[in-house]
C-alpha cells in the first residue's frame, strides 16, 4: 500500500516550503542586520533627505548610528519572530500530510496549490473566532497562560540561533558561555503555562490536564538533562557554539558517534586517503591502545543510548504522543487547553509546534554535529567538488561581498541544522505519533524514574570513567 | 465524599461527569465518576441520552416498515437485529425459511461479525490514545466488506437485508467470488494487525491486568458475547442454542479461560474474527442452490397470532426479540434483549479503583454501542 505519489508530493512540499521559509527569515535578516544599517550609517539619497530635514550635525548622525545598532541588535530576535509562524504552519501542514501517508488517508489537499494554503485558512480562522473566557474562569491567569507557554519558545531559541549560523557576527550577541543551560532553563517555563491554563480553565478536565503536565515535566527533565550534560563532559563546555564546532568535519566526529571518541578514526581513514601518519594519529588520539579502543566503542553505545534517552525525554517534554498525557483526547477531552478558544487556543498550538522544532534543533546541535556537512570535506574534495566551488563563489561574489547577503558558512551551517531539524521530525516524531498508544500516567512516572533516570545516571558514570582513555577534540 | 484535613490541608474527592458529550464515550453515555485524584472510586452510568422508542415504534408500525428500522438499533451490526426479529415472526408464523437463505443469512451475518469487530479494534486503539496511527488500518478491510453489503443490500449499514421468510436478494457470481478473494486475504491482514498490536509494549501495558471480569461476577451481571466467552465461560448461541445452519459448520466456542482482563477480551475478538472468516469459506463451499424468499414482501405482511422469542448471538452478545402478534399487520408487543445494555451494566463494579486513564481502557473493551443499550 505504498503511495509513491503521496511521498513524491510530501517531498515537493518540504522542498518548496523550506525554500519558502528559509528565503524569508534570509531576506529579513539581511534588511534589518545588514541592508537598513548599511543605509543608515552612509552617505546616500535616503541619509541626506533625513539630513535635509533635521538638519546634519554629529548629534543627528550619532542618532542615526545608534538606530543603525539598535536594528543589528534586534536582528536575531526579529529572524525568530519571522520564522515561528510560516515555521509552525508548515510543520503543522506536513505533519498532517505525513500522517495520513502513515495511516492511508489523504491529507489536506484542497485550499491554495495542493493544499498549501490549508494552514493559514486555518490561522485565519482561529483569529476570526470569537475568544471566550468560561464563566468562573480566571481572567488575568486564563490569559496570561498561553503567552508564558509561548514566550520561551521565543527566548529560548536565541542561542541555538548563534549555533545554526555557524556564528555568524549579527547573532554572537545570543552566544553565551552557558548557551545549553539557559536553553534548558528557558524549555522548562512551558509547564507553568500549563498549570495556570488549567488552573484558570475553571473546568476539572483542564485541572487535571496541567497537574499531570507538571508531573510529568518534572519526571522527565532529569533524564533529558542528564542526556545533555554528558554531552556537555564530553565536550568540555556548555557554549553551544563551541559544542556545534568541536563536531565538524563529518559523521564520525558527531556527539551522538561516542562524542568525539570516533574522530581518531576518522583522522585514520582520512590519513589513508590522503597520505599521512595512521600510527601517529591513532597513538594521538588512543594512547592506551586497546583499551582506548575498547573505550571508544564504550562511549559510543552510550552517546547513541543517551541520544535515545534525549528523544524519550523531549517526547515527554512537549507532550507528543506516546506522551501526550496533558491532553489526551480520549480521557480528559483536550487537557489544559479544553477551554481555549480562538487565538489563545491558537497561541497554544503555535508554542506546541515550535517547542517539537527547538527540541529538534538541540538534538541537531548536541548531538548531530550542529550545521555539520555529514560528508567529510576532504572525501568532498577527493571527489571533486572543489573544483565547483570557484565559478559558484565567483558566480555569487556580487551577493557574497557587496551586498554582504550570502556567507557561505552560516548558508551552509544553517542548511544543515534545518535539514538535519526536519529529518529527526519527520521522521522521528511523526512515525512515532503516527504507531503508538499512550502511556498511563503511572506507568509514564514509573518509566521515566525506575528506568531513564537510573540508566542515564549509569550512562553518565560510565562516560565519566570511559573518557580518561581517549583524547578528544584534540 | 471524604474529607480529611491533615494540618490545614483539605483533600476531597472530586465527581466529574463524563459526557454525554466526550470525545470517546461512543455517543452519548454519561459517567458520573467519583475520583480521588486520578483513581475512580464510585461509577455510575447514565443510560438514555440515545433513547429512541425502538420497541414502542415497533408496535406502532406494520411488520414491512419495522423490519427497515430495526437495523438502526445496533448500526454496526444490523444483519442480527433483523435476524433476531425475522427468526421470531418466523416462529410465530410457522413459514419455512429455504435453505439457500439460511445459508446467506449465515453467510452476512458473520461478515457483519467481521466488520463490527474491524470498527471496534479501530475505536479501541483511538480509545487508547493511537489517535492517529494504527486506527484507520482496519477500516480498509471493513471498507471492502462494506462495497460486498452495498451491493447485495443497497446501503451500507442499514441493510434491512434479512427479511421475515428469507432474505431479500441472490447475490450474483461474482459477489461470491469476490468475497472468496477477501476471505483469502483476511487472515493475513488479522496477522498484520496483530503484529502491530498485540505484542505492543505500551499496548500490554495498558491492557494486561486491569478491567479483570470474573466468571462470578460475569454471569451475576447477564454479561454475553466476546466479553463473556473471554472470561471463560463457554456461552455461544451458535453452540449452545444451535439455530439456523450452525449445527453443519464446524467451529468451536471460543473461551479465553486466563484472566479475563482488557486484552483478553481483546484476543477474543481478533480470534473471533478469524473464526469468522473460517465460517464464511465454509458456506461458501456448501451454499446449496434454490429458492431465498418464502413470504411476500409488500406493505401488507402480516404474521400469525401468537407470541415468540428468538435470539441470535450478535457480536456483542446473546440479541434477543420478543414478539406478540395478534394477526395484525401490526405487533401488539416488541421487547429487545440487547447485548450491550446487560454489558455496560458490569462497567461500574469493573471501573471501581482504576485510574481515569483505565476508563477508556476498560470501556472499549467491552464493545457497548450505545443505541443499543439505549434502544
């Protein structure tokens, strides 16, 4: 029963919409960060005209210097807030496609070109429903809940953002030197949101739709943090930049391969192609031999098991089925959100989506090498690839050094994150929400504290004795 | 209610009332619940939200128009309810039914036993929380079984297909044939099915040991069907009460003599399916030829006086009618004994101590449809 037409158009529409996408959040980014300060801070038609009219003196020329700043500095958060909504409503769309690939239906396929449009007819029509509070409901909670549950989606996503652009100078600001844990910080202020959703609902099925949330998050962050916080031992820091960067330089050098307990191996097989010192390299790299090696292979089944306990964890985390206890539609009618309505409801739904993507873009960053190119470059170069590169960078000079519009690594970086991004959702996340029944509240406690939270711990203890035998990201 | 204060800190137990309108009471049941936290501890079921006068319509219109409404007390089984009411009036008449009839009335009905099955092992896991997965799998097999009674029958559910003295229509060849070719196929599907269900970890872990129905507390309650035979009590009318053709055909009485808990119930029905489809290559092989129909079917039928009662087993349990006919062209008296009301009775000392969550479980389970229980 496999629909060959039905994959073929999925596919097309991943394609057209990440083109979509990625051509937007590109194109502000580059007129707020780089074209409006360009204006602003030169001397041209526009300038003078402003000059004309307040006259020119150092005062107005500092202001408008400042304003220039003002707009870089905003650049990462107005990237953010331009690419949640068309992000969301594209993950909405091909998550209903894929689902009904899955289950032999059709998906939404009438509104606009091929169902394209079904999201926003969709949007437009949560805005246009009437918002109502319930009888008995608190107000003020019942409507500040939806925005404490979207807000760190936003605020959240901020550092990842330095990591995805490989960096790039409009978004070092975000980088912090404790990048990971902010992330994590800010990815566990949602629950409140939820309680107070379903505390403010004044409805029984919201009630205790929010109290198994904040069970269930609490229950479940230990292990996803956990999971990261070996990653992070085995990086030898929190920044997420650095973490993305240790990665590079293909598959085997990825967190989730041994968290660099491979890249000796990998430096090996380069140094076989390309001629060098294999014996150097390895006794580099694994000074204790066999024992180093059998170490590595030690690390490896561990970081591809924490790799596991992270996607248990982040499945808990934002409530997706198998743990979509919060809302499970066939005991508590629709949870915390049973009484939201129009564009609170649709709040809700919006946050849901983006946290699905911002843990797939941590999982990206900790665990699939960041904005790493899975093929080694010099198996790239070896097959002739640099050869393209010159008449495609003199192709795109113009863009690349005049209008400062492409850079080439945080193109490729951020490539790489988005499709890395929907692969894991795609493939991860829909499969799995696509096959299995849901938890029982006590069986879900019973698996996150008798079996993650005990297994992670041993993974971490294992990691910590099994790392001494390697030397990594050297 | 039970209130305790320990230290200024009041807990209480809370009612909740589930449905009528709930995304998975099967219609419109209503369940008072009684929680303490997340456990239930006292249930109630209140029936008649769905409650349609079936027994006092049919006393109120002739025997021709009652037969094409009485499909509609059980949609997902209609073949047996107009089995149940022809096998009375044919009682109460004394006309012979020919065999050919009988035969393709066997034959439907447990197609019928198929396709309702098929809807509840899809609703089950949507009960579960497989929302959006697996549940629409079984749904392209009952699809075909639907197109095969659409073209015997005229419609899809509401089949009025049994009639009183036969059934209404010959198939042609080629139905046969192509219920051959399902029946070839079935059995691989019940194995895909089951090689997504049945072993799911999640899925025993939310069925195994909860909802357990024991053989006293099964027969207390006058539960029937699959949720019965589950717990290990070998009641198949089919067997025990042998009626129509069933004497000739050779299958057992299902008993899953374990536990008698949720997924038990759940194997009942998947072998019950496959029994089924036994059944059906086993008629389609002994389908004798001649006449289907031995009573004349227009607005004017009517039935000897007297009074009778038939049961058929429905695959939710023993589905019995109740006639008094006065000679009439109307009955003097309808009553129903319907599978799912003496079903969803055991519900409450069933649910009693489970977690909220099990509701659902549990609930499914035991295959209640609700115009049924509500007539």
């Amino acid at each position: 029963m496999t629909n060959i037409a039905e994959i073929f158009k999925i596919f097309r529409l991943m394609l057209i919409w990440l083109f979509i996408i990625f051509s937007i959040v590109w194109a502000v980014c580059w007129l707020v960060g780089i074209a409006l300060p360009a204006i602003l801070t030169t001397d041209n038609p526009i300038t003078n005209v402003i000059y004309s009219t307040f006259g020119h003196s150092a005062g107005s020329e500092n202001t408008l210097r400042m304003i220039a700043e003002v707009c870089r500095a905003l650049t990462p958060i107005t990237a953010v807030m331009v690419f949640i909504p068309i992000n969301a409503m594209f993950m909405v769309l091909i998550e209903r496609r894929a689902l009904a690939l899955f289950t032999l239906r059709m998906g939404p396929n009438r509104v606009g070109p091929d169902g394209y449009l079904q999201t926003a007819a969709d949007a437009v029509k949560l805005l246009l429903k009437e918002d109502i509070t319930p009888t008995g409901a608190d107000a003020f909670m019942f409507t500040l809940a939806p925005i404490i549950f979207f807000a760190p989606s936003i605020f959240g996503a901020l550092p990842l953002l330095a990591a995805a652009t490989h960096n790039h100078s409009l978004f070092t600001i975000m980088n912090l030197p404790t990048g990971i844990f902010y992330v994590l910080a800010a990815s566990s202020v949602p629950v409140v949101g939820i309680v107070m959703g379903g505390w403010a609902s004044n409805n029984k099925y919201s009630l205790m739709g929010g109290l198994r949330s904040a069970a269930q998050a609490i229950s479940y962050e230990i292990p996803l943090v956990l999971s990261i916080v070996t990653i992070c031992l085995l990086a030898g820091t929190l920044d997420v930049v650095k973490i993305a960067e240790q990665q590079s330089g293909g598959i085997l050098n990825w967190n989730v391969f041994g968290g660099g307990a491979l890249t000796g191996i990998s430096k090996i097989i380069q140094a076989s192609f390309t001629g060098g010192d294999a014996g150097a390299i390895f006794n580099n790299y694994y000074p204790e031999g066999g024992w180093s090696i059998m170490m590595a292979g030690v690390l490896t089944a561990c970081t591809i098991i924490l790799f596991g306990i992270y996607l248990t964890g982040a499945c808990a985390e934002i409530n997706r089925i198998p743990f979509d206890l919060p809302e499970a539609e066939s005991e508590l009618v629709s949870g915390y959100n049973t009484e939201y309505s129009g564009i609170k409801f649709a709040i809700f739904f919006l946050a849901e989506f983006t946290n699905l993507f911002i843990v797939g873009t941590i999982a990206t960053v900790i665990f699939l090498g960041g904005g790493d190119n899975p093929i080694p470059l010099w198996l790239l170069d070896k097959l002739g690839f640099t050869a393209l590169n010159a008449p495609a960078a003199a192709m795109f000079a113009p863009l690349i050094d005049g209008l400062h519009f492409i850079d080439p690594t945080t193109f490729w970086a951020a490539i790489w994150v988005i499709f890395k991004t929907y692969f894991l959702i795609v493939l991860f996340a829909i499969l799995v929400r696509g096959t299995l029944p849901r938890f029982r509240i006590d069986q879900l406690m019973a698996f996150g504290w008798k079996q993650l939270i005990p297994l992670s711990l041993t993974l971490f203890l294992l990691v910590v004795f099994a790392r001494g035998a390697i030397h990594f990201h050297v | 209610m039970a209130t305790e204060t320990q230290e200024g800190f009041k807990t209480d137990e809370m009612i909740i009332n589930m449905g009528p309108q709930h995304p998975s009471t099967h219609g419109v049941l209503r369940l008072i619940l009684t929680l303490d936290g997340e456990v239930v501890r006292h249930a109630e079921a209140v029936v008649g939200h769905l409650h349609r006068a079936q027994e006092w319509q049919g006393q109120n219109r002739t025997w021709f128009q009652y037969q094409a409404l009485i499909d509609r007390v059980d949609y997902l089984s209609g073949m047996f309810t107009s089995w149940a009411m022809a096998r009375a009036a044919e009682h109460i008449d004394g006309c012979e039914v020919p065999e050919r009839a009988e035969y393709l009335r066997v034959l439907v009905s447990e197609m019928n036993r198929i396709s309702s099955h098929l809807l509840w092992l899809g609703t089950y896991l949507i009960d579960l929380g497989a929302l959006y997965g697996f549940p629409f799998y079984p749904f392209v097999e009952r699809e075909k079984l639907l197109a095969l009674f659409e073209e015997v029958a005229g419609q899809r559910m509401m089949y009025n297909y049994i009639r009183i003295g036969g059934v209404i229509r010959d198939p042609k060849a080629d139905w046969f044939k192509r219920l051959e070719a399902f029946t070839k196929e079935f059995p691989k599907r019940v194995d895909e099915y089951e090689a997504i269900v049945t072993e799911n970890p999640i899925f025993l872990n939310r069925t195994k040991g909860i909802g357990i129905l024991t053989k006293q507390v099964a027969t207390d309650w006058g539960v029937t069907g699959p949720s019965l035979r589950a717990s290990g009590i070998p009641l198949d009318l089919r067997r025990t009460k042998p009626y129509s053709v069933y004497p000739k055909l050779k299958f057992d009485v299902i008993t899953y003599d374990k536990d008698g808990d949720t997924w038990d119930r759940y194997m009942a029905r998947i072998i019950e399916m496959r029994q089924s489809n036994e059944i059906i290559k086993q008629v389609l092989d002994m389908l004798p030829q001649g006449e289907i129909l031995s009573k004349k079917q227009n607005a004017g039928l009517r039935i000897k006086a007297g009074e009778g009662f038939a049961a058929v087993e429905s695959p939710r349990g023993v589905l019995g009618c109740y006639i008094i006919s006065n000679g009439s062209d109307k009955a003097v008296r309808f009553k129903w004994r319907n599978p799912s009301f003496s079903n969803l009775a055991v519900l409450a000392p069933l649910l009693h101590g489970s977690p909220i969550a099990d509701i659902m479980a549990i609930f499914g389970s035991i295959d209640v449809i609700i115009p049924d229980v509500d007539r």
